[in-house]
C-alpha cells in the first residue's frame, strides 16, 4: 500500500489548500485509518487529523480544528484534507499514514502505522 500525497504547494494567509492521499495502486483504503502529520522544520512530526474507512469517525488536533476537514471519497481509495484559513505556522511537509484499523481511529504511536507517505510541501506565505 505505497501511498502518495498530492496538492501542496504555496498559499496566502487565509487562503486554503486541499491535500489527497491515495494509494499509488488504486487500492482502496477498507479496514485502514488514514491520518494526516505534518513536520515543520527543526519540530516534531504532529498528527492533525484521521478517519476511519469503517465507521468515517474523525477526529482532530486543537491546531487545526475548524479549519481543516478531513474525508474519505466513496470508493475509499482517496482521503482529502481541505485546509483553510491557512497560517503561515501551517508551513511544513504533510504526510499521510495508514494504520490498520477496524474501528474509529486514534493518533497512534508512530510504529503503529503501517504505510507512509513521501510528502507533499505546503508553504504559506505572503
């Protein structure tokens, strides 16, 4: 389940950015949840967001909560995060993981996941 992120880039403050994490394969996402982390240089890998591909329960980090909204397209084999009012404190790397998952989903430890992303960059700045 090699995965792969798409639709970062640069954006204004207060302006939005809607990143998809897919399987590079086409597979779908069943019995996965999917979370959202981002690095920002010199700081900690922080999880931001995850959904469940059983049950669709979310759930968010207090960073981005009420700005960022997570979801799962119907054939569960894309995960999109829309990101707005954007900070320039947004800037960093956005990965997506996959950890196998039947229920719900939680900010696991990082050596729960299963599969990683390479990254996509998202720079906000004016």
């Amino acid at each position: 389940l090699q995965l792969v992120e798409s639709g970062g880039g640069l954006a204004r403050p207060g302006g939005s950015l809607r990143l998809s994490c897919a399987s590079a394969a086409g597979f779908s996402f069943d019995y996965y949840a999917i979370t959202w982390f981002r690095q920002a240089p010199g700081k900690e890998r922080e999880a931001l967001s995850c959904i469940s591909s059983m049950d669709d329960q979310s759930k968010y980090a207090d960073s981005v909560k009420g700005r960022f909204t997570i979801s799962m397209n119907e054939s569960k084999k894309r995960v999109d995060l829309q990101m707005n009012s954007l900070k320039p404190e947004d800037t960093a790397i956005y990965f997506c993981a996959a950890e196998e998952r039947h229920m719900g989903c939680v900010f696991a430890q990082y050596k729960d996941y299963d599969y990683w992303g390479q990254g996509t960059q998202v720079t906000v700045s004016s």
